[in-house]
C-alpha cells in the first residue's frame, strides 16, 4: 500500500509536444520548451534546417538562400543564439548603422546615446541636403510624438508624402528601410507596420539600430546549434520526416507521419504559411484558418551569388547598388575571398529576366563600385519566390492561439508587430512555447499587427 501512495505521490512527467518545421520559429519553440524541461519532438520534412533561412552548396562553397540583415533590436534571437552556444559576437559582425550608396548617400550613425546618434547621423550624412536632413528629422519627431501609432493604416508611400518627405530622401533612406524590414514595395506596404521597424530600431537605444551581418552561413547561426542543445536536454529533432495531417485523439494529437505513432499534448505547426493550410485541413475547427493564411499574398527575394578568380573588395561590407538593392562583400564576412552577394527585395522588373541577364547586370553593379574585373568565375541566383508575406495595410494576420486547445501557430507570418522576418519567427516561437507550457492564453482572432 505504502507503495501505491508513494506511487500516486510522484510528479508527472511533462507531456510531450509536437513542433513541425524545424525553421527558426520552429527551433525557436523546441528550446525554449526545453529549457522549461518539457519533452519536445522537431519533425522537419527536408535534410537541412532552418526552413527559409537555410543553405546550399555549390562548387564547394556553403551559401546561404538569401542574404539576412539582423539588427540589434533583434533581442530574442540574440537571446536564444547565446542560450544554444552560438556566441552572438562570434556569429555576427556588429556595424553601426550605415547605409551607403556610393555617390549619392553615406549615412552612418556615431556611438553616441540614443537619440543623438540618429541626430548626429542625419547631420553628418553626406548627399543630403539642410532641408532634407530636417525633414527626416521632423518626420521622426512627430512619430514619436504620436507613441509610433497612426489614427488608421496606410502605405507606406502615403505616410511619406503625408509627412512632405523629400524625393530624394525617400529614395535613399525610407524605401530601402522599408524593402529591407517588410520585403514590399512602399506603394503597397503597411505603415504601422514599418513605423512599428522604426520604433525599435531607429528611434530606441542606440544599439537596437546597429547592424548585424551574418560571419557564419544561416544554419551554423541558429538551427545546428539549437538541434545540439535539443539533444542535450532531452528533445529529438527528426529529419526528413515530414507530416502529413493532424489528428485530434482523447484529449491530445496524433501526427500522420510520425514514426513512433505516438501522442502529443500539444503541437506547435512552424511550417511556411503556404504549407500550414494543407495540415489544418484535417481539422474542421481550424477551417477559417486554413483560408485565412491561404489567402496572404507572397513576395520573392532574389540573391545572385558572384564568385570572382582575383581579389574583390566593396567599399563596405554591404553597399547599395543600381541594379541589386545591396551587394554583401562575403569576404569580408568570414566567406571566400572574391564572393559577393547582390539581393533585389520583393518582385519587380527583374522577375522577367533570365540567369544570364541577372548575372551581367550584377556584375556591372560590382564592377561600378571595385573597378574592372573580369567575369566571374561562376555564379549562382537564387529565388525564394514566397519569401515573405505581403505586408499589406491592416491585413489580417492569425495569433498564435487557435480555436483548438493546443495547436498553436508559429511563423513570421504571426501577428506579432512585426513584418516577415527572423526575429517575428523567433518571437513567435517563444510566444508558442510560453502558449505549450500552460502560460495564460490570449484571444485567438484575426488581426492585423498594431
């Protein structure tokens, strides 16, 4: 008898949940449950990690899908890449903000506090005239004084016209922020959405606004290291095993596709938002969002690789350019010497040109900013064609509760302040994991992010 109590006394053992999709978001879930020690189980139906944000090989040489830019306000990121082991000073070179467009715009923010830094930035910029310089700062003023929030969502072309912002300062300053954070042309971009970028970047401390440059390839960043950690605290990341459906039974979910047919508490789906609407077919509760997410429009990034037989150094390690957005310099990042990276942000013109026109017009963007050079050695472009969502106005975007008890959604998709990137992932992620383990749950509606 003595037994059967002592027996009946013993703690349970944490249940087990389910991520499926071993992205950042998805990674980002799996630690943070472990690190709460609840037994966490990673199906990823690809051999490499990182989902969007992952590798590939060509000539010998790892190369990432597209080129990241990570910026200081990027917390919880940071946070869990020092939690696995991946030393954030190890992994990224840390800038100051610059932006650079050679003959046109040098802009680089002092290590001075906030918000002098930013003031000092646009005092000192050169390419910009006195009444642009105010304007920007004028601008920056009154979204501060509005606590960074708009009486109703527009464009973000709209909210700078609004705010009489000069052509010139718009090409140079506010449309590539706006590319590079929300991956939309600012014709069609949400503005909240881009003010809520600049509330934690620009306008907070002046870390937040420093730049972040990958030394290492997308999947040493986060996803490797996460998957060691995983291991070392009891969780399991499946490879090559995808999921096919999700089964509500006796009070938890079975998952076709799993090959120890077993029971989870809870399951966190953390695929790509065009692959979410297929899994929450299964589920009839989960219908309207399965339409929702099918619905979201998507916008592609292109990154062209160059690999060059002699020496070749940009003026820095990322520059803007004619024809790409941005030209990484991988040599001065940790990659070969002689490999450049040229990015074009969401869809345009380009989509309708072929490798080799991509190829030759890249290289003349090199060739503007390091000399004459021979062609390259080889290239390679690369398309992620639904890289992001488009960040539309007031577009209606699904939390990471849903109507069903433990199914949780996870993505840069969520509606989490933020646009499609990294960080909203990760804060995704960790609001899933903190949903998994019994935290208080929040209304699970469709919204647009404020």
């Amino acid at each position: 008898m003595a037994h059967l109590v002592q027996g009946l006394n013993m703690p349970r053992a944490p249940a087990r949940v389910a991520v499926i999709g071993a992205g950042y978001g998805g990674l980002a879930a799996a630690v943070e449950l472990a690190t709460r020690g609840i037994p966490v189980t990673v199906f990823e139906a690809s051999r490499t990690l990182g989902g969007r944000a992952r590798v590939v090989e060509r000539n010998g040489v790892t190369l990432d899908n597209g080129q990241h830019i990570l910026i200081g306000a990027y917390r919880e990121l940071l946070r869990l890449m020092a939690q696995v082991g991946a030393a954030p000073h190890n992994h990224l070179q840390r800038l100051p903000l610059t932006l650079l467009h050679p003959g046109r715009l040098r802009l680089q923010a002092p290590r001075l506090p906030a918000p002098l830094h930013l003031l000092t930035a646009l005092i000192t910029a050169r390419g910009l005239r006195w009444e642009e310089r105010r304007g920007a700062m004028r601008f920056m003023r009154r979204l501060r004084r509005d606590g960074f929030r708009l009486p109703a969502d527009t464009t973000v072309a709209d909210l700078l016209d609004r705010a009489a912002q000069p052509d010139r300062l718009c090409r140079y300053l506010w449309e590539p922020l706006c590319l590079s954070a929300l991956n939309t042309p600012p014709q069609q971009a949400s503005a909240q959405v881009f003010v809520n970028v600049l509330r934690d970047s620009l306008a907070a401390e002046r870390a937040a606004s420093d730049l972040l440059l990958p030394r290492t390839d997308l999947s040493q960043l986060f996803p490797e290291p996460a998957v060691q950690y995983l291991t070392r605290h009891g969780g399991e990341v499946l490879r090559t095993t995808p999921i096919h459906a999700i089964r509500r039974r006796h009070g938890g979910f079975d998952l076709d596709g799993d090959p120890g047919r077993r029971s989870f508490a809870a399951v966190i789906l953390a695929v790509a938002p065009y692959h979410a609407p297929a899994l929450l077919g299964s589920l009839p509760e989960a219908l309207f969002l399965a339409q929702a997410i099918a619905a979201l429009a998507h916008e592609p990034i292109l990154t062209c690789y160059l690999h060059y037989r002699e020496p070749v150094r940009l003026p820095a390690p990322m520059v803007g350019g004619r024809f790409a957005h941005w030209l990484f310099d991988r040599g001065r990042l940790g990659g070969p010497t002689g490999l450049i990276a040229g990015v074009i942000s969401a869809g345009g013109a380009h989509e309708a040109m072929g490798r080799e026109q991509i190829t030759s017009r890249m290289h003349e963007d090199v060739c503007a900013l390091a000399g004459a050079l021979a062609p390259p050695q080889w290239s390679q472009v690369i398309t992620e064609k639904r890289a992001t969502f488009r960040c539309l106005p007031s577009l209606a975007r699904p939390g990471p509760a849903t109507p069903i008890p433990g199914l949780y959604l996870c993505g840069d998709y969520v509606a989490l302040d933020y646009p499609a990137t990294l960080e909203s992932a990760v804060r995704a992620g960790v609001e899933c994991a903190r949903l998994a383990a019994g935290c208080p749950s929040r209304p699970s509606v469709l919204r647009p992010a404020v």
